[in-house]
C-alpha cells in the first residue's frame, strides 16, 4: 500500500481547467473563479492502487478530481471491504475530512489520476464570502447522499444480476457526463474484485453474474476493465431509468 502527498507544483491554471469546457458543469461567476484559483495550492498525481486518504487519519486538504478514477470504501478489521462509491473527474475528495475533522473512509486510486489540492483552513473563507460556492458544496454533499441512497437500494432490493447491470450503467452514466468514453463504447476500469466488493458478492458469485450479462452481449471484459456495450439493456435489467439530466458545481 503506497502513500502520496501534495506537492506544491501547480500545472493547470483554474482559467484553463479542461473541466469547464464540459457542458454538464456550470460556469463561475468572475469572482468565484478568482477564489477558486487563490484556494488552489497545487496538483497531485497517483497511481492505480495508491491510497489517497486512510481512514482514522486527518488530512489538511480538500481535492478536486481532475482526471481518472477512484473510489471510496471501508474494512473490516480482518480485511474485508466495502466499496461505498466511485469518484470521477469534477468530485470532491476528502469533504468528510475537512468538515469532520477525521477520515471515516479510504480512498483509492483506480486508475492514473490528477487532483486538485485546496487548503482545508480555507473553507470557513469560502463560505463566509462565497456563498454561491457555499451552496455548491452542500449540492455535493447533498448529491452523494442521493447516490449512496441508490447504491443501498440496489443492495437490499435488486438480485444479484440486477445489481450488476444497475453498477455498470451507473458508472457508464456518470463517466458520459464527465466526456469520457466515445459513443456507446467506454471502458470503465474495474476488475472483477472491485464490482465484488461494491456489490457484496463473493468474487464466484460475481465472476458467474457478470458472465450472465456478457453472454448478452451488454458487456465485454477485458484486463482491468469492462467494456460497456448495449447500456439500453444494462438499464432494463436493473429497472434504473438514470440519472435527471442538471447542471452540476465544479469546485
């Protein structure tokens, strides 16, 4: 298990962030782009399988994604995890930490990342002064918990192809709505033991439903990755009609 932390280096100005070309993402105000580029120390970068955060641990900084995947989970005492979410380019990382004051999760990288490093003892700033980017935080806050929300509904309702379908079309969703991928084909880069832990599955289990759902033909597997091929049938056998269509905060 590595171990990263931020480095001062600053590589992408908040002016050019690729992110605000994307359309799903809504547009600054001059003054709070302003802040967002004084809040901004610097960029980290990690690879795959590096831990971000630990949980117990204390962090000073908040992050954005810039690129890649991660995601979020917690352990047992004897090992066992329990992946919470996944984390895409424009999430917020380590928000329970600033606030809180202590990691109650970890976080991984799942693929080659970037992040955005903010200085956590800035937040009271941005509130106080920004309230536009205030309310932009509690829609984050709020949106995960309408994710985690879903995810909870999937494990205690939906059967286990059910929740596989459900996992993979949410993923395809949310990597679509960030530009990644082209037309219906995208990679998303998980293995079979990361869909395992995220669904509660044993990894036989789960090797046998995921097959169910290659054979027609809605997904391909390949080396650290599913390939999404029909998303349509994904979503009619989970029964998810997806996620409504708004414009999200980008910090």
């Amino acid at each position: 298990m590595s171990y990263v932390l931020p480095s001062s280096g600053r590589r992408v100005p908040c002016e050019q962030c690729p992110l605000r070309a994307i359309g799903s993402f809504r547009e600054f105000e001059p003054q709070e782009l302003r802040f967002v580029s004084s809040f901004k120390t610097g960029e980290l970068t990690a690879e795959t399988g590096t831990t971000l955060m630990s949980e117990g641990t204390h962090s000073a900084h908040l992050y954005t994604l810039l690129s890649g995947w991660a995601f979020r989970y917690k352990s047992l005492p004897d090992g066992r995890r329990q992946i919470l979410n996944y984390m895409l380019p424009g999430d917020l990382v380590g928000l329970q930490g600033s606030i809180i004051g202590e990691m109650e999760h970890s976080v991984e990288a799942l693929s080659s990342l970037v992040l955005c490093v903010f200085q956590r003892d800035r937040l009271n700033e941005l509130f106080r002064n920004h309230p536009g980017l205030g309310f932009d935080i509690t829609w984050l806050a709020a949106q995960e918990e309408r994710m985690l929300d879903e995810h909870l509904l999937s494990l205690g309702r939906r059967t286990a192809m059910e929740r596989a379908a459900y996992l993979i079309a949410f993923l395809y969703h949310r990597a679509a709505s960030v530009g990644l991928g082209t037309g219906k084909l995208l990679h998303i880069p998980i293995t079979q033991q990361h869909v395992a832990d995220t669904l509660g599955l044993s990894i036989v289990h789960t090797n046998k439903t995921l097959r169910k759902l290659a054979d027609r033909k809605m997904i391909r597997w390949l080396d650290r990755a599913c390939e999404v091929v029909d998303i349509d049938g994904l979503m009619e056998v989970s029964g998810w009609e997806g996620p409504s269509e708004r414009k999200r905060p980008l910090i």
